[in-house]
C-alpha cells in the first residue's frame, strides 16, 4: 500500500481515510500548488491542502465529510411518512411543483449549496480563499452549476484518487482533465 507524501495535520492521523490523502495527492500532484479538494460520491468530502516552506511536503489540514446525493435522497425517504426516496439527478431545477420533484430539487441544489459554502468556509478558515478548487468523485456532476463557485479557479479530474495513488506509487501518469466552462 503505498503512502502518500503528505504531512497529515489532523488530530488522529491514522483515522483518515486514505481515499481523502490520495485524492489530496493527486491534486498536488496535478496541480503543483495549495488546493481545496472536493470529492463527491456516496460521502462529500472538502478538504485542505497547504504548502509548506520550500523541501517540506505539503500539508493534509482535514477538512468535512458530508453526505452525498444518494445518501440524501436515502435519509429523505426514511425521514417522513409523507416522503419517499427520489433518483438523485443533476440537472434539477430548485422549483420543484410536486413532492417528487421538489425532493429532488432539496437534494441536487441542497447537496450543491452544502458544497459551496463548506469549500467557502474551509478556504477561509485556512486561508486558502485563492487557492484553486479540484472536483473529483462520481456525484461531480452535481457540483457544475453556474456560479457556485463564484470565481474560483475549478479543476475537475474523474480519477483523482487513482492520480494520488499511482504518485504514492512513482508510476508517472497524466490525468484527463473535464472542461465545465463558467461552473
């Protein structure tokens, strides 16, 4: 298994999830510089990655982990007898007009809202407000409304984690890059 060169600067290190350190490495690996790592799937985790002085590895600060899309969707159906589990979609309206498509609506644009302000609030608690935000995970799609990042510099990568783990490994690789425009 191999590690991944970064200085871990949570409380309990070795309770980190190594999904979270590989995609932290990927980003550092593709990118060469401070970043806010967003990784979107059945859990949401942003996270912060600082660089130190020069010849020192960069930093895991931590970050939040929240639940994704489908774990929303999953909690609203248990929550009510009136409600019932919808099929998260990206591409939904916040208007919803009948129950199910303004479930759908709380789960899409609330998962995309959670995002944004926990990547707002991790940059400036560490101070990272400009740092490029890097989106990966299979929910990514979810996170590429207009203007939810405001100006922010995006990088979108599919395979993050993988990215981190082939650097952990010294196997040189180059991962294809997504294109959102004025996400």
């Amino acid at each position: 298994e191999p590690q991944p060169a970064l200085s871990n600067e949570c409380e309990h290190p070795e309770l980190v999830g190594r999904d979270r350190l590989m995609a932290a490495l990927g980003a550092y690996s593709e990118l060469g510089s401070e970043a806010i790592i967003v990784d979107a799937g059945t859990a949401l985790t942003v996270d912060a990655l600082r660089l130190g002085a020069e010849g020192e590895v960069p930093s895991f600060l931590g970050g939040a982990i929240a639940p994704g899309p489908a774990a929303l969707a999953a909690a609203l159906g248990d929550a009510g007898a009136q409600l019932f589990e919808v099929e998260p979609c990206s591409k939904v309206l916040a208007l919803g007009r009948s129950t199910e498509t303004a479930l759908a609506a709380g789960v899409t644009v609330g998962f995309a809202g959670a995002t944004g302000r926990l990547v707002q609030e991790l940059s400036q608690e560490t101070g990272l407000e400009e740092a490029p935000i890097v989106i990966t995970g299979g929910a990514r799609t979810f996170l590429s409304r207009s203007g939810l990042f405001g100006s922010r510099t995006l990088r979108v990568f599919r395979d993050l984690v993988h990215g981190g783990l082939l650097a952990a490994a010294g196997v040189p690789f180059e991962l294809e890059e997504e294109t959102w425009g004025s996400a």
